[in-house]
C-alpha cells in the first residue's frame, strides 16, 4: 500500500509530499490487518481534490467513504477523506496545502498528529526539510489539577443521576446513554487513565477509546470494569450503575491518594444514597 501511493502520489503534480503518521510511523506501536494507514497529503489546491473525490478511486475500489468537513489548523484549512476499500486496506487521508505545511514548521513545537510518529514517503520540493523528530508521547494523559480531578469527579456524580431517573421510569436509551457512554466513557474511563499514569509516571498511552484498557489494567480491576456491563433488563442496568460507582470510586481514591489531591467523600456519600433510594421508589 505504502509503495502504492508514493508511485501514484508521483504521477500527480498537485501532490508535493507524503507524510505517513500514527502507529504505521511509529516502531513501537501494534500492527495488524485492520491498522490504518494515516496519510498527509501536501496539496497545490485543496479544491482539486475537495468536494471532488474522483481521486480515492484512483488508488482501488472504495467499499465506504467518510467525508470530514473542512477544519483549521494555524488559521489555514485542511480536510480529511476516511476510506475503506475492497479489499480492506483502510487509508484516511488528511490533505494539507502547501502554506499549512510551512505554518507547522514555524511552530515551536511539533503537532500531535506528527509527534505520534511520521514519516516522509515522498517530498518533492524539500517542503518537510525542518520536520522535528516525533517524541511518540502525543496522546499521553496529562496530570489533571486538583481542580479538573474534583470537576470530573462532581460530573461523574451528576450525571449518575440521570441514570437512576431513567432507569426508574423504565427508559432504557437515555439510561444508557447517561451510564455507559457519558459515566463510562467520558468519566469512568478518563480516571482509569489517570489512576495507570500515575502508577507509570505519566509515560503511557492507553489508546483511543480505552482500546488498550485490558491490557494495562490487572485482572481483578478489568473484571470488575466488565461487570459494569450489563444487557436490557432495568435491574441488571441498576446493579451495573452501582458497580460504576463502586469502581469509580476506587480510581478515583487512588488517583486522589497519588496526587495529594481530596476526594469528595461526603458528595459521594449524598448521591450514593440517593441513588438508593430512587431504586427503592416504587414505580
């Protein structure tokens, strides 16, 4: 595939360099058949490949495409085109024009989207000669502050409200919205992160969407964060709403503990036991 693009980028004068990122850039990361290959595609004119996408079919047979809209970086815009072909090479494309490439090696330091890992493939004007080596530590978790510690831990509580509300009702969609999306997702695993940085001094990468959660955390605590999903049934949802909590609580005591931070012990006491009490409420 790598070879495939660079012969064809080639054969475009439009296209004046090639920058593979991410995990297929960097020595360290996994590979295996579904990784994608992330692609930089320094352009004359954004316009001859955005809104037209003639171009993806140049490279295979698409089998689906996701078009992103137009963003800014440095005040310049750039756009992105996801594609999975036929034959189930993944690429995602971000097209970048020439002046945006310049704009990023004035900066004093180098992006995320370069530091997880980059590599030239092809550059036909010396437009990258400048590029900083990645530090492949983009997407590491930063130290929270006391107060985004006590922000996350006040929204986490707020929101398992919401939860108890819904399930009562017998409102399945907005309960499981409220607990495995917004409590899980956005809240239970954010300090899951944080309780294996400080027990790794802040050098890891958990992976996207808590891709690489089985495999950092011990035995014990990831069955517990299994038990915290639970099917259809109103009373499973309940017992795995308390177990969120339960867990919750625990990384959050231990993140408390390592920072010399406080923990919202009588805020968790209050909701805890309203939690309790609206499943006792009869229906």
């Amino acid at each position: 595939m790598i070879e495939k693009l660079t012969s064809w980028a080639k054969t475009r004068s439009d296209i004046r360099a090639v920058i593979l990122t991410s995990s297929r850039a960097n020595p360290n990361a996994v590979i295996d058949a579904f990784s994608d290959y992330d692609v930089i595609l320094v352009v004359t004119e954004l316009s001859a490949f955005v809104p037209n996408d003639d171009w993806l079919h140049e490279l295979g047979d698409p089998l689906t495409i996701f078009r992103d809209k137009t963003r800014t970086l440095h005040g310049l815009d750039k756009c992105s085109r996801l594609v999975l072909y036929m034959d189930g090479v993944k690429v995602d494309f971000t097209l970048w024009p020439t002046p945006l490439l310049r704009a990023v090696l004035e900066q004093e330091h180098i992006i995320e989207e370069l530091d997880v890992g980059h590599e030239v493939l092809l550059d036909k004007d010396g437009l990258t000669r400048g590029l900083g080596k990645p530090t492949f530590r983009a997407h590491i978790p930063k130290r929270p502050t006391q107060a985004e510690f006590t922000d996350l831990v006040e929204e986490f509580w707020w929101e398992s409200t919401y939860v108890a509300k819904h399930l009562w009702r017998d409102d399945l969609l907005p309960a499981k919205y409220n607990l495995d999306y917004m409590m899980k997702h956005h809240m239970l695993r954010k300090m899951i992160e944080w309780r294996i940085e400080v027990e790794h001094d802040w050098s890891v990468k958990p992976g996207a969407y808590g891709k690489g959660l089985k495999k950092l955390l011990d035995p014990d605590t990831w069955s517990a964060l299994e038990s915290t999903y639970a099917g259809a049934s109103m009373e499973d949802n309940w017992d795995a709403l308390f177990r969120t909590t339960d867990l919750f609580r625990v990384a959050a005591n231990a993140v408390a503990n390592a920072l010399g931070y406080t923990y919202p012990e009588a805020l968790d006491a209050r909701v805890t036991r309203y939690l309790q009490t609206v499943r006792m409420k009869p229906a």
